[in-house]
C-alpha cells in the first residue's frame, strides 16, 4: 500500500463519518459544519488524484458557497440554536436504504473494474473541465443544481417552526384568530419587559450612588489632607497663619456680603482730602 493509497482510504473514512453526522445530528448548525468536513474530505480525495482544479472547485462552490449559503438561509430564518426534536426521524427505513444503495454501488463498482487497471487519460486543463461540464454533462449539472436548491429549500422548511414543525400531542388547544403582531402583544411579555426596565433602572441607580459615594469620599479624603497642610502650615509659619487667616474672613462668591466696620467711639475722624 502506498502514502496515496493510504490517504485515499484515510479520507474517505473522514467524508463517510462527516457524511453519517450529517444524517444523525439534531443540531441543524452542526449539520451544516459537519456537511463542510464532508466535502473537504472529498476535494481532498480529488487532490490525491491529481484534479487540483476540481478540488479547487469543490472547495470554493460546495463549501465556500452552498454551505454557508445554507447556515445563512438558517439564521435569517430565525432556526433554533440548540437541538430540535422536530428533525427525529425514524432512522431504521434511511439505515436500510443508504445500506443498499452503497452496498449495491459497491457490487457494481467491483463487477465492472474487477480490479483492472487502466490507463490515465491526461491530466485535465480548465478548458477540457468546462468543455465537458457544459457540453457532455451540462444535464447533469443542471440537475445537480436543482438539488441544491431543493435542499436549500428544504433547509429552510425545517428551521421554520410554523411551517416544518410537527404539531405537539401534549400541548393545548391552537388559539383561535391571528397570532399577535409585534403591537399586540400579550401580558406576559408586556410584565417581563417592565421587570426588564425596572432591573435596568435599579442597576443605573446603583452605578450613580456608588459613584456619588466615591465622589465623597474622596472629597472627604481631601478636605482630610488639606486641614492636616493648613494646621502644619499655621504652625510652623506665623506669617502663614495670618495669611490663611484672611483668606478665610474674604467674602466667598455667592455668600453673604461682609458686614460694615464698626468705629470705634472716641476715634478721630477721618479728613476727605
């Protein structure tokens, strides 16, 4: 067995295993990604073939655009994040019919190759590649796309809770009339949004106290050390004390104004020049 011989069966392990999480996943997300390694998995089988421009083919429409395109139409449709019990499906009648039809392309495979081995054409240019897509198999192609649009479509049937989902036996009686539209809305939603604004309103406030009561601290802080500088100050200098002294009788703006000076009786008078 050569290295191509073991990456040929390497890969095709990863694309059937990609290939059966596909099927079996609840997760329509996950699907999707898994969907990706698939197809990875078989440009690379392309690569180990030599169709470098087939795998790049793959790479850029299959998982560049179909499935992203696909993971897109899910999320605008507003699909579930989590798994949905919607996509269970009885998978004993898929297990048998994807059985048989590998193990029937298997047989004829093997009956028609009977392991001879014949001789490469060769090696494919971007000319021959679209010739033969858009001449011998055109049909096919169109077909393929057809497909893909029909799972596309199918994509989302399935994400769409009122269209693809399968009515509930436990839940009650369907309300009758129109469902409300975003202005009627009903009382339960209108009290989970007023309990939302006053949880909002209640943590603003919050913010604003503690940033109030920071605010006075440290104005508090600083009043602290200022009398602790304005006392050293008055104690080492008198010059300092007189100074500050009269800073504090200076009329403040916006207080009171200063009251008159009172004479002294018995003072002389002062002569107007």
């Amino acid at each position: 067995m050569t290295v191509a011989d073991a990456l040929m069966l390497a890969l095709g392990a990863i694309a059937v295993g990609s290939g059966v999480f596909v099927v079996t996943s609840t997760h329509l997300v996950r699907a999707g990604f898994y969907l990706v390694v698939s197809l990875g998995a078989i440009a690379g089988l392309y690569l180990v073939l030599g169709a470098e421009l087939v795998a790049w083919v793959q790479i850029l429409v299959y998982v560049g655009a179909v499935v992203v395109l696909m993971l897109f139409a899910v999320m605008l449709t507003r699909a579930p994040i989590g798994p949905s019990k919607d996509l269970d499906r009885p998978a004993l009648p898929a297990a048998l019919i994807g059985g048989g039809v590998g193990l029937g392309l298997t047989v004829l495979l093997v009956d028609a190759f009977r392991w001879t081995e014949f001789e490469l054409p060769p090696p494919g240019t971007g000319r021959r590649v679209g010739e033969q897509i858009f001449g011998a198999w055109v049909l096919p192609f169109e077909v393929l796309s057809i497909l893909l649009l029909a799972a596309l479509v199918g994509a989302i049937v399935l994400s769409r809770p009122d269209i693809g989902a399968r009515p509930d036996p436990n839940a009650g009686p369907e309300p009758e009339g129109p469902p409300p539209g975003p202005v009627d809305e009903s009382e339960e939603v209108v009290a989970r949004l007023q309990r939302i604004a006053e949880r909002q309103a209640a943590a603003q406030q919050r913010v604003r106290d503690q940033r109030a009561a920071a605010e006075r601290a440290e104005q508090a802080e600083l009043d602290v050390v200022e009398g602790e500088l304005v006392e050293e100050a008055r104690q080492t200098d008198p010059l300092a004390d007189v100074v500050l002294r009269a800073h504090e009788a200076r009329p403040k703006p916006g207080g009171p104004p200063p009251e008159p000076k009172r004479e002294l009786p018995g003072a002389p008078e002062r002569e107007e020049d």
